[in-house]
C-alpha cells in the first residue's frame, strides 16, 4: 500500500516570486538612500559656499576705504572643502553706493557652475 504524504511548504516558484519581491522592494530603497545622500551633499556645499559669499562681503563691509570698482577672485578654505570667489565691485547712479557681487564655485575654472551668487549694496561716503 502506498501513502502519499503532504509535504508543507513553499514551491521553487513561491520562493522565486518572494525573492524577485525583496529584490524589487531593495533596489527602491537603494535608489531613495542615493537619492537623499546625493540631496545633502549639494545642501550641504550650497551651504558653505554661502557661508564663504558671506565672509567676503563682511569683509567688505568692514573696511572703511571705498571698494574699486573691478573684479578680484580669490579663494577660501572652509570645512575641509576649497572654495573659489569672484568678486565684482561696480558703481551705482549714487557716487557713494557700490553695487558688489560675490560669486562662490568649487572649481578654480571661472566656467564652472556657481553655487552661490550674493549681490548687495554698500554705501561709502567720502
């Protein structure tokens, strides 16, 4: 007499379908952690570049003497990271008001993208 047992448990095709399941569900997360590391890293250096605009213009602000009109590039070292500035000084219809844009980029090369760009107005009487 022959008896026939029923085996519990999953087929090859169950345990195929789960696996390309957890292997779909994996690559979503992989894809949202890349995602967010790659958003606060440029968060974090759009930071400290506004951070190095700021520092040039308080230097500006703090001398006394008149801004040439012009341009001046220069660079910073903040959190680790080198940071290249342009600095534009140009005159404004009021003698004493100068218009100054600081510009702030990673990349020594003018051409490349600007994280930040501050433009403001500094009155400088005679």
């Amino acid at each position: 007499m022959l008896i026939f047992q029923k085996h519990k448990g999953f087929t090859l095709v169950e345990v195929m379908v789960a696996v390309a399941v957890i292997a779909l569900g994996l690559a979503a997360v992989i894809k949202t952690v890349t995602s967010t590391t790659n958003n606060t890293i440029y968060l974090r250096d759009k930071t400290l570049a506004y951070w190095v605009a700021q520092n040039q213009m308080a230097e500006m602000e703090i001398t006394s003497a008149k801004p040439k009109n012009g341009f001046t590039d220069g660079e910073e070292t903040l959190a680790g990271l080198t940071w290249y500035w342009t600095r534009k000084v140009e005159g404004t219809e009021d003698p004493d008001t100068s218009r100054i844009e600081i510009s702030v980029r990673k990349d020594k090369d003018k051409s490349a993208q600007n994280f930040v760009t501050l433009i403001t107005l500094i009155f400088n009487p005679k």
